[in-house]
C-alpha cells in the first residue's frame, strides 16, 4: 500500500476533515477562483472548474460559497488575487516532496515554505527535481466491507476507471482525472461512500522510510500541509503501516 494511500486514509481516520473544515473550504475557494478566473465562470467549458466544484461538493460545501468563489474569479465580487507557486524538494531519507501553492504574497510562501523544509530535515530542489517521478490521477478509496469485489469493479468499468486495487483494508480505484468525478459519482450512486476521493499526483516509485527518518517525514508533511498557502502536498514516501498509524494516532 502506498504511502499516499495510508497517509490520505489516516488524516481522514484522525477526523481532519470535520477538524480542519474551514481550511478546506478555503483551500477549495481559492481552487474554485483561480479555476474561474482562467478559464471562465461556465463549468461546461472550463474542466478544471468543473472538477473544482466536484472536489467541493464532495466536501460538503453550500453552493452559495461555490457561487461567490466563481464569482470573485470572474470579477464579479471583488477579492484577492491570487498567484499559483509549486515547489518542488526533498525530505528526510531522500523522499521527493511537491508543494503546491496558491498566495497573494509570492515572497512570503517562498521564504515559509523553504523554512519549513529546512527546518524538518528537507531541502528544496529545483523545478522539475521531482516531478517526473509523479503522475496526475483520480483516486477513491472505499472500505472493503462496504462494497463486493466483482461488484465494484463492474461500476468502475462501466463509468471509465482505469483500475481497482487491493491496498490492504480499502479498495483502490484509480482513473484518469477527466474520468474521476463520472466514476465517483456512479460509486455514490450505487449506494457506496468513498473514504476520500480526490484528484492527486501518484508516484512512479516509492521510497522506504523507517524508524526517525519516518517520524520526520510525516511532521514535515503535516507542517507543510498547515501552512494557509498550501493547496496540495504531494510525496512518495512509504512506511510500514503499523508505524503511520502510531505516529499519526
């Protein structure tokens, strides 16, 4: 099982989304308005705002701040103006980190986010370092004893995933991200509750981490997804699931 899968599993175990709603609405607000403002406030022709209102609605979000976040893209309510960054560096025991941001103070998200590397055993590399080692995805997890076997994978299929994989105590579906919010919403619709279901970045390879290497890492990531900048943290660490659980419990 992939570090991702584990450490997306454990924040969700810990209650980080009712913990942390606000931050997650803020994070999608200003997903939401960047999307708008690029590509316009129609969601039919503007995928990546389409898939921003998906990622919101599935969190629950009231479809007025839906409306005002396009709406503050588009210029019709006026707001901040926000700048996409994307960091990309090491953490400990050589793990590769992406940090994606989106800030109205381009200087201060580049003086931060390097502190916090530095400051927990990581280094920031230079574009592209890292990102070769990743590729953009759909994913949704779902417990086993929520749905059967053959039965997902027949949903999956007919609604254009490209896989389902056994990660230990979840089933894994992987899609392409134009297909991800179709066969999301065919799993809601056959009565199944993701645990998550999100667009992510997937390595290629993973690397290993034991012992204070691990425990490192994750206070990194977590300090990292902390800061109010920070719209994703992408890695391709992997630890031994008993020991995620310990350090995240």
């Amino acid at each position: 099982m992939s570090g991702h899968s584990k450490w997306a599993t454990i924040k969700h175990k810990k209650g980080a989304l009712d913990a942390k709603r606000g931050k997650i609405f803020t994070r999608l607000i200003k997903e939401i308005t960047i999307a708008a403002r690029q590509g316009g406030g129609d969601p039919d022709g503007n995928p990546r705002l389409r898939t921003a209102i998906a990622a919101a609605k599935a969190e629950n979000m009231p479809a007025d701040n839906i409306k005002r976040g396009i709406q503050r893209g588009t210029g019709e309510l006026p707001g901040a103006v926000y700048e996409e960054i994307s960091f990309e560096g090491y953490g400990p025991g050589g793990v590769a980190i992406i940090v994606d941001c989106t800030t109205d103070n381009r200087n201060r998200a580049v003086s931060e986010i390097r502190h916090a590397f530095t400051k927990n055993g990581g280094n920031l590399g230079e574009p592209n370092s890292v990102r070769f080692m990743f590729t953009k995805k759909g994913i949704i997890a779902i417990a086993k004893d929520a749905a059967d076997e053959d039965k997902l994978m027949g949903i999956v299929l007919e609604a254009g995933g490209e896989d389902l994989n056994d990660e230990g105590e979840n089933w894994e579906i992987t899609t392409d991200p134009a297909n991800w919010e179709a066969v999301s919403e065919a799993v809601k619709a056959a009565g199944i509750e993701p645990l998550h279901s999100e667009v992510t970045m997937i390595a290629s390879t993973y690397t290993k981490l034991e012992g204070a290497a691990a425990n490192q890492c994750l206070r990194l990531l977590e300090v990292l997804e902390d800061h109010d900048d920070v719209q994703n943290v992408y890695s391709n660490f992997d630890m031994d699931a008993a020991q995620l659980e310990e350090v995240a419990g």
